[in-house]
C-alpha cells in the first residue's frame, strides 16, 4: 500500500480545501510546530481506511467547528492498481463512501455502503487499523506499538502482514474435506451395517429350485399348447356341425320359392315388358294432343295476322290524309312578325313627332309648324298606327287559329302512329310465335316419329282406353321386379349353400375323432392347467426377484465394502493434507521464515542506527515451542553497551525489547517497521510504505544523524518514507516536504522549496 494523495476539507484543523501529494518522491518530512495539524493527516489516513483513528472521538467532533461536514480522499497504490477512497461525514445525515478505481474511472463495485467499504477494505488491504498502526504507521507516543502488545497479539498482526488467508483457505477446504469424507465414510458403514453379505452357496440353492420349478413349468405348458390345439379343432367341429344344420334348413326354405320359379319369371317379364314401353307410349299420347293443340293454335295466328295486316294498312292511310292536311295549314308567323314591326314603327314616329310640339318647324316636311299643322300631322300618324295594330290583330287571330289547326293535325298523327307501332308489334308477335309453333311442331313430330320407331306395330294406334288398361295391368304388377330379384338371389344361395355344404362336409372329414368332443370339457381342463401354471408363475417370478434381491444386496454390499476403502483412503489424504496445511505446520513454518526474515532485515538496519550495540533474536525456547503455539516476534535484544554491576562485558546477555530505554525501543520500532516493509515488498502483502510520526525527540543528535543516513539508504527498498517532525535539523535532511502552519485556528500546507 503506497500512499499517493490525501486531500482533506473541513476535517479537525483543516478548515479549508487541503491536497499533499507523494507522488514519484520516495521520502516525504512533514515538518511544523506541535499542534499545527501534522498527525491529523494520517488521523485522515487511518480513518478513510478503517473508519476510525487512534483519538478516542466521535466522528462529529471531527469535523471542522466552521464546516457542516468534512471530506476525505485518499489516493494510494496497491499491487498494480491505483485506487480513491472517498468519504463524507456531515453533522446530519448519513455519512457517503466509495472507491473509485482510478485505471478505469469507474466505482468499485459494493463500496457505496459501510459493509460493502468495509469488505473491499479487508480483502484489498488485508490488515485491521491495528497492525497498521503498529507496522506501518508508527504513530506519535505509540511508535512501539508492535514491541508493547504480548506475543499473542504480534502474531494475529504477523497473519495479517505475511497474508496467510489463502493457505488457511486451502487448510479449511481440505479439513472441510476431511469432515465430509468421515461422513462419508460413516454414512457407508451404516449402509454395510443394513446390507448383510449374502453366501454364495444360498445363492446356488435358490437357483436350483427355481431349475425344477422351471421344468414343472414347461410339463404344464406343454400339456396346454395340446389342449389348446385340440380345442380349436373341437370348437371347429361344433362351428362346422352348426353350420351344416343351418345351411340344409336355409336350402329347405328356399325350395318353396323356386318351385313358384315359372310364375314368378312370366310375371317379372311381363313387369319389364311394360316398364319398358308404357311410358313411352304415355309420352307419344301427350305429343299427339300437343301436335293437335299447336294446329288449333296455328290457325288462330293466321287469323290475327291478317287482321293485323288490313288494320296496318288503313292506319297508314290515315297517317298520310292527316300529314297532307297538315301541309296544306298556311304559316302566319312571318306575315306576324312584319305586322308587329310596321307597328311598332309607327308608334315609334308618332311619339317622335310629339316631341315636336312647341317647335317652330316640322322635321318631316320642312314646313313652319303651326297648331293645325300639327294637329294634321299627328291624326296622320295616329292613323297609320291604327291600320297597323288592326292588321296585327287580325294577323294573330288567324295566327292562332292556324297553330291551333296544326297541333291537333300533330296530335292526331301522333295517335295514329302509336297504333301503327302497336299493330305492327302485335304483328311481329304473332308472327313470332306462329314460328315457334312451326319449331315447336317440327320438334314433336320428329319425337313422335322417333317414338313410334322404338314401340311395337301392335302399338301404335291405341286409344285412351287401351292405354288406361295396359296402365292397370303395369300397377297390379308392381313388385314382381322385387320377387324376380328375390328369386335370382334365392337361386343363387341355393347353389352357394350346395357348394357350402360339400366343402363343410370335406372339412369335418379332416378333424380327427379326439378333437370331436364336448368343447366344454377340454376348456374345463385348460383353465384347470392355466390355475396351476399362474400359481406356479407367480411362484417363480417371487423366487427370481428374491434371488435377484439376493444376487444385488451381495452386489451392493461388495460395492459398499469398495467405497468404504475408498472413502476411508480420502478421509485419510485429506487429514494428512489439513494437517500440513494448518496452524502447526505449513503456516507455522511460513510465519517462522516471515519472523526470521523481518529480524534479519531489522538487524540490518539497527546495525547502523544503533551503532552496531543493539541485536535482535527470538527467544530460543519459543523456537523449540511444541506445535500449538501462538506467540510471534517474541524478541530478545543483545545490548553490548551493558556492563554488570562489577565492571564486566555483559554483552552476550539477552534482554526483553520491553525492557530497553526510550531511544532504543524507538530504534528497534523503527527498524521493525523498515523491515517488515522490506519483507512484504518481496511477497504477496506489499506494505513497502513507513510513516513515522514524531518519536525523534529520544535520539540524541548522533542517533538522529545515524537515523537520517538509514532512512536515506532505504530509498531504493521501500516505496514511500514518511517522516513527521517538528525538528528542522530532521525537515532540512530531505529535500521533499511539506511545511504545516496554524493560521487564524486553521492549519495551512505548503510545499517546502
């Protein structure tokens, strides 16, 4: 886990928006005053993280007094990934979570509530708020954390860091394993336990009886396919015995109708003879009387023709005298129309002449225009205009009497024409239909011709009586048709039944005497043997499925006995397998290389912090611990400054880290730390990331400097250094920082230059 970025907002002393960013720089120093706002950061830290800080407050009391809610964000690096977290913690209402993975830009799934944060937490980071205290964030006061706690709890911290998660998920797979196995096994020596070894010789005996039952078996069936055969013969006999009785009774019956043979044949060809000519001769009676009606008929048309013919001709007359009267009508409308323009005329001028009055001359003949002079003038004109009106009367008298005359000529010539169209369709008609007589009598002669062909000469000239006679001799006949068919039928199945008989007679000859019995007694004998055989089936069938029952539960027990060693032989690996793969051996083991690794690599570092006068080692007797033990780091220091009270090198004494100064606990934390960082930079839990906050009070300024050359040093074994002091000669021995300022009650941070 490296951290990248941490920005804060209305969080403790950050009144403000504030961003540090630890990008691509290996060691950071966040240097200021005591109580400016540095620890606060990694309160920030541990809080995006764990939800919690190493300050024993509520989450309102962190929030800035001048803010309603503080935000945290928390850019870090883990394996290959970079990741946000995100968080909100308002006065009121619910606190927000994310991540964001900053790849992708897209939400981590599930981390939008507490639970799910919580989870993604604990896989991705894979330690709890106290072994990140205690092995990556050695806090001010606290920085030997890991050294304080029992070795107990180092070693739930020491699980943590060396993420032995997944071989204790291989450990309770395979123990669950294990445990489903034993079932298992359990499971089939209880089923062995219901299915008892069934002895082969049992077997044996069982499949002889059911041998000899067998053979009774087949004695019976075979007797019964005998009888079987014989009884159909039997039923044969009876069938063919029955036959022969009814057919000689049916030949009996049909002897008294063929005896009435002859009668019964006159009578039916006499029936046909009849059905045969009498409707036509019924026919040719009809067309007769048709031909002589159509004859009637004929004349009646010939008649009205030739009354239609004279009436046509006078109406044509007629027509003619009415159109010559009309011509001779004289035509009044010219000699009209010129008498009413003469008129109209004259009275234009005789009004045009009294315009004159009062002038002093006459327009008309250029004479002085006196009183008399116009007086005369207008009589002479009033004159004229009377002549002209009288002969425009008389004009249109003679007018109307003229167009009068004309239109009852044309009305009379009308009428006559609609009667010489009517005559000359009644005509036409007639015509029409003394030609379909013609047709039609053409057609019933040719019918009578051709009827008179197909009937007897005797026949051709009967009168209505004979008719009716031969037709009351065709109705006493009826039904002769039925009995001549009777008969035939009957003649028929008299020589069928004779053939019938013969053959009957044949096959009775062919059953042998032992098949003619009494049907009855042989079926009472079969359904004596089918009793036997059924109750000897269903004794062997019983016998086969017991024997077969018997045959499988020895199957089954064999199949039992084959699963139960084989069941038992996993339940066995997989013991041996969670056994190796437990607390006590195989974690054990990687714990002890993890310990073993992490006090090699601090040693290293102590070498040069502490001037090669503090060592650490494992306490022997818990390296010998018998299986079962749960301690961790339980360490012991070599100070080879100590001397004993008498003067001499007590060097080679082993001591408790518990036990060692201020200064060298906070030497032995550090170098703990570094080398659990440089320890899991190699493996799967990468926490190649050290802040140490304060704690370099208790150096003197030799250790410091020792500190400072170290820390410079593991530049290139551990990704991110972390260094938070008030003291400038510890800020001025690196070149990247922050410095942290309390302003106005809000801490402020700049980069230092």
């Amino acid at each position: 886990m490296n951290p990248i970025r941490i920005k804060l907002e209305g969080f403790m002393s950050y009144r403000n928006e504030t961003e540090l960013n630890f990008e691509d720089k290996p060691i950071w120093v966040l240097t200021g005053d005591n109580g400016s706002g540095k620890s606060a950061i990694f309160d920030a830290v541990t809080f995006a993280l764990y939800g919690k800080t190493q300050r024993s407050v509520n989450n309102s009391d962190m929030i800035n007094i001048h803010a309603d809610q503080f935000l945290i964000e928390f850019d870090f690096k883990s394996g290959k990934r970079v990741y946000r977290i995100r968080k909100t913690v308002p006065r009121k209402g619910r606190a927000t979570y994310q991540v964001v993975d900053l790849y992708t830009h897209e939400p981590v799934p599930d981390t939008s509530s507490k639970v799910g944060f919580d989870a993604w937490v604990a896989n991705e980071i894979g330690i709890d708020l106290q072994t990140f205290t205690a092995s990556v964030l050695l806090g001010q006061g606290n920085s030997d954390l890991l050294i304080r706690e029992n070795p107990v709890e180092r070693h739930k911290m020491l699980t943590q860091i060396v993420d032995l998660s997944a071989y204790q998920r291989l450990f309770e797979l395979a123990d669950n394993k294990r445990k489903a196995s034993e079932i298992g096994r359990h499971k089939v020596e209880g089923q062995m336990e219901n299915c008892s070894l069934i002895d082969q010789s049992e077997l044996d005996q069982l499949s002889s009886e059911i041998s000899e039952q067998t053979t009774m078996m087949e004695r019976l069936q075979k007797r019964q396919v005998h009888l079987s055969t014989i009884a159909v013969q039997a039923k044969q006999w009876a069938r063919l015995t029955q036959q022969k009785s009814q057919i000689i009774q049916s030949m009996g019956d049909a002897k008294a109708v063929i005896d009435n043979a002859d009668q019964i044949e006159k009578s039916g060809k006499r029936f046909d003879y009849l059905s045969k000519h009498l409707p036509k001769l019924s026919k040719l009676a009809k067309d007769r009387q048709n031909l002589s009606q159509i004859d009637s008929q004929a004349q009646k048309n010939t008649q009205l023709i030739a009354q239609a013919t004279k009436e046509l001709g006078e109406l044509r007359q007629t027509k003619d005298q009415l159109k010559n009267k009309r011509s001779q009508v004289k035509d009044y409308s010219s000699l009209l129309t010129e008498a009413k323009t003469l008129c109209a005329e004259a009275g234009r001028l005789l009004e045009l002449f009294r315009t004159l009055d009062g002038k002093s001359g006459c327009n008309a003949c250029g004479q002085p225009l006196t009183a008399d002079h116009f007086e005369t003038e207008q009589q002479k004109r009033e004159k004229v205009l009377n002549e002209h009106q009288q002969s425009e009367r008389q004009l249109q008298a003679q007018h109307n009497q003229s167009v009068s005359l004309r239109a009852k000529l044309e009305k009379d010539q009308k009428t006559v024409e609609d009667r010489i169209s009517k005559a000359e369709n009644r005509l036409r008609e007639t015509q029409s239909g003394l030609e379909l007589l013609a047709s039609k009598k053409e057609m019933i002669a040719q019918t009578v011709t051709d009827l008179l062909a197909e009937i007897p000469a005797d026949m051709h000239h009967l009168n209505v009586d004979e008719l009716s006679l031969l037709q009351t001799e065709y109705q006493s006949l009826k039904g002769m048709d039925r009995k001549l068919e009777q008969l035939r039928q009957v003649q028929l199945a008299q020589q069928k039944n004779q053939i019938r008989l013969e053959q009957i007679v044949a096959d009775m000859a062919e059953i042998p005497d032992a098949a003619r019995v009494d049907a009855g007694q042989l079926q009472l004998e079969m359904r004596q043997i089918e009793g036997r055989s059924t109750e000897l089936s269903r004794k062997l069938e019983s016998m086969r499925l017991e024997l077969e029952k018997k045959r499988h539960q020895r199957h089954q027990h064999q199949k039992l006995q084959q699963q139960l060693e084989k069941v038992s032989l996993q339940a066995g690996l997989y013991k041996d397998l969670s056994t190796l793969l437990g607390r006590d051996k195989l974690q054990r083991y990687l714990l002890r290389q993890a310990e073993l690794g992490i006090v090699e690599n601090a040693n290293r570092v102590l070498d040069r912090i502490s001037s090669g006068t503090i060592r650490l080692s494992l306490r022997q007797e818990y390296q010998d611990a018998d299986s079962g033990q749960e301690k961790a780091l339980d360490l012991v220091a070599h100070n080879s400054s100590l001397v004993d009270e008498s003067g001499s090198d007590a060097s080679n004494t082993l001591i408790p880290v518990s036990l060692l100064s201020g200064s060298q606990r906070f030497r032995v934390s550090v170098a703990l730390a570094l080398g659990i960082g440089q320890y899991t930079s190699k493996h799967k839990r990468n926490l190649d990331t050290v802040i140490i906050d304060e704690g370099f009070g208790s150096l003197d300024e030799a250790g410091r400097r020792e500190l400072i050359d170290e820390l410079q040093n593991l530049t290139g074994l551990l990704d991110r250094i972390i260094l938070v002091t008030h003291q400038e000669e510890i800020a001025r021995a690196f070149p990247n920082g922050y410095q942290i300022r309390l302003e106005n009650g809000s801490s402020k941070v700049s980069l230092i230059e």
